[in-house]
C-alpha cells in the first residue's frame, strides 16, 4: 500500500470530517541555483590512491570505488575528466608537476596512499592547492577492514568542509517507508541507497518517519493500534514509545532544532491544526485556529519559525509562523498548490511538492522574495527533503513505475536509490548516532 500526497492530504479532510462533523538531468547550474545559489565548484584532479605493498586489492578497491562516488556527488567539487590524467608526466620537481596538473584543468590535486596495518588500514590523504603549491589539507584515518568505505566517506565529508565550511553528507542515513516486505515499514539506508535495514515489524501502516536531531530516534504515524498515532523509535535499541494517541488524525510530526520540542498535524479537537508537545510526550498545545486543514509543520532551522501546509486559502499552500502560533504569514504563491515543505540547512529556501497541471513536481522557494523554481522531472515526484549540508535533495517518484526514493548529484541528475516494493517518504539526517 503506498499513499501519494494527495491520497496523505484526502485522508486529513476525510478523518477531519469525521471527528469535526527525477527526470531528465537539471544542468549544473540550475542545480547549484536550486541547491546552493552562489556556489561555485572546485576543479579537483583525483588519480587513485596509491596502494602500499602487503595490501590487498580487495581491500584498496572498495575503499576507491567509495571515494570516487563520493567526490562525484560533492556539489562544490568539479572532478577533472580522468582520461586527462594520462597527458600528466611525473616529475621529481614540485613546481613542474604542478603546472602540468593546472594544464588539464586542475585547481587542486588530491592524492594518498593506503596500506593494511594487521587488522586495520591506514590511509593518508593530502589536498594540495596547484597555485600556491601548499598543502591545503593533510590528514591521516584508520579504519577496520570491514570499514573501508567508513574511511572514505569522512575524507570526502572533510574536504567538502574544506571548500565549504560545513562537513559533506556522506556519513549521513535516510529514512524512508518501504511495502517491500508486505506491509508499509519503516526503513534505514546510507545516504547513497547502501546497506537498507528494516527498522519495524509491526505488519501495520507507517508513514511520515523524521529524524531527531542528534539522529538517535525517529517520529512517525503509525496505526499499529488502529488509528494514526504518533511513536517514537530508537532504532539502535529497537525501543519503541506511543507518544500521541488522541483520536482522530495524529500525523506530520517533526523535531525542533534543539531536540526539545515536536510539532504535528492532529485533530483532537475536531479540526486537523498544528500542535507542538514535548519530545517526551506529554501535554499538547494548540498553535492553529483557523477553520481550515493546517498539516506538514517544518522548522525552520533557529526554532523560531515553523512552516506548515494549510488550506485556508482554498487550496494547499506554504504559511509560515513564529514558533508560538503568532505572525502567520502565506510564503507560496503561483501554483493552485503545494505542500511537504522542508526548510534549506541556510533557513532562506524551502523545498516543497506543487503541482503543474495535473502532475506533483518539486519546487524550492525562496523565503524572503517567494520566488519559486519548478524541478520538471517525469512521473510524479513528491516529498522532498535536503540532505543535511543542503547540496542534495532526496525525494520520492514514480518516473521507473511504482514510487522509489532517489537523489539528486552534483550535476543535478536524479539517482535511483531503492528498487523493491514501493518506498516514499524520505527523511535525512547527518548525526552519526545510531545503528
């Protein structure tokens, strides 16, 4: 059973009136516009590491094949095309081999060596700058043999930061909600669709999972008890917890920013409104009157603001509001509708599900000018969500047949990252914590 925005909108009016009465390929620099307006990318030569004698190839090439993927998906890194490399004489002469680098197009080299260390590999990594022949980043890992791809994926979180400020998403895990097994569960994979992990066995419906900021628990609506109900999963001690179960719609939920706090969509007194309680559950507040459908509440990234979906208007549309219900504003406007909003890691940009036509498309939004920018892509294509340094967006679609979750790279192509059953509802975290 998959449930598709507008069926997820119908059941809130539905259950409301009961209790109440990817795509073709973006080019690059619409991407870095949708993403990250203002980037611009690094030109970075990356021959592959050199592998020291007494280490396998089968524990060097993994750990490769990772890095490569990684530094093609890093939105401020522009790889330099590897056939050029063969046209790259060595020379014993620092300022030689740095010029014929520059030759091909180079800004910085990156280069390495890997070496098995008994149980462990040991990889060095240095990022030279070809113009002022420094060093612009050194630094050494260590890694089981089993983790290889660990190590890989830090080097290319840390020299994201270097260009950027703020650390890659390549550590990072998406949760999602996934039938493959029969019934809608929630799952966990790494951020590039790698090792999924199914998180519950309740034979029930899930959906709407989000993740904690310190990535150690998810929220999500669950009617394991007959209704929707709102839970709180630790996945690395598998505990579970019924945090809201007052009837009616209970759904949405999401974290603030400080961890403290859980805005939802819930219809405990008749109409679906915006509440917040907290993490621990508890007693719930109301911050929504109006006498329309409020859903889908976001935060922005301060705490101060939440956005939410409501439609007061006629039809579905963005509003945002001061973290205490007060200053409501309408944030989207020049489409019949749009929902699912998520806030951009910077707070100035969302991006959210409208409609073109009939088909569901992304859209991001810019907070201050309402400026919207449609992501055309084929098949129906809903639920966006940033990766956690804002470079990437995952999102659910139907473009190769029933929904799957995909992502965007660095070149603003859209990648595939589950194919069994159908999977929706993708969340992203950063944090580290966890399985």
């Amino acid at each position: 059973m998959t449930l598709t925005t507008t069926a997820r909108f119908l059941i809130l009016m539905a259950v409301s009136a009961l209790t109440a009465f990817p795509a073709a390929a973006q080019g690059d620099d619409l991407y870095l516009e949708i993403t990250q307006p203002g980037l611009r990318r690094v030109a970075v030569a990356t021959p592959p590491f050199l592998i020291l004698p007494g280490t396998p190839i089968d524990v060097a090439l993994p750990f490769q094949e990772t890095l490569d993927a990684d530094l093609l998906a890093a939105a401020p890194i522009a790889i330099v095309e590897p056939r050029l490399y063969a046209l790259v004489e060595d020379d014993p002469r620092p300022e030689v081999l740095h010029q014929r680098w520059r030759a091909v197009g180079a800004q910085f080299l990156l280069g390495g060596t890997i070496v098995q260390a008994g149980g462990q590999v040991v990889v060095e990594a240095r990022l030279v700058d070809l113009v002022s022949g420094e060093l612009a980043f050194a630094k050494r890992y260590r890694a089981g043999l089993s983790a290889t791809s660990i190590a890989a994926h830090t080097i290319a979180n840390d020299l994201v930061q270097v260009f950027t400020g703020r650390p890659g998403p390549f550590l990072s895990r998406i949760a999602f909600v996934s039938d493959r097994t029969g019934h809608p569960e929630l799952w966990m994979m790494n951020w590039d669709g790698s090792e999924p992990r199914q998180l519950t066995k309740h034979n029930s419906i899930a959906l709407a999972p989000t993740w904690s900021p310190d990535g150690r628990h998810l929220v999500f609506t669950s009617f394991l008890r007959g209704t929707p109900a709102l839970y709180l999963l630790t996945p690395a001690e598998g505990y579970l917890k019924l945090l809201w179960d007052q009837g009616g719609v209970n759904s949405s939920a999401a974290f603030s920013p400080d961890g403290k706090t859980i805005a939802f969509a819930s219809s405990v007194d008749g109409n679906v409104d915006i509440w917040v309680m907290p993490t621990e559950g508890g007693e719930g507040h109301r911050l929504t009157t109006a006498n329309a459908i409020d859903t889908q509440p976001t935060w922005a990234p301060n705490g101060r603001q939440i956005a939410f979906t409501s439609a007061r208007s006629g039809s579905p549309q963005i509003y945002q509001m001061d973290a205490d219900g007060t200053n409501v504003r309408r944030v989207t406007f020049g489409g019949s509708f749009h929902d699912e909003a998520t806030f951009s890691d910077d707070g100035m940009r969302i991006v959210c599900t409208t409609k073109v036509g009939s088909i569901f498309q992304l859209a991001t939004v810019d907070i201050i000018s309402g400026t919207r920018t449609v992501i055309p892509g084929p098949g129906s294509n809903e639920s966006p969500t940033f990766s956690p340094d804002g470079s990437m967006i995952a999102f659910e679609s139907s473009r190769t047949g029933p929904p799957q979750i995909f992502i965007t790279d660095a070149a603003g192509a859209p990648h595939q990252l589950t194919d069994k059953g159908s999977n929706h509802s993708p969340a992203w975290t950063g944090a580290s914590a966890g399985p």
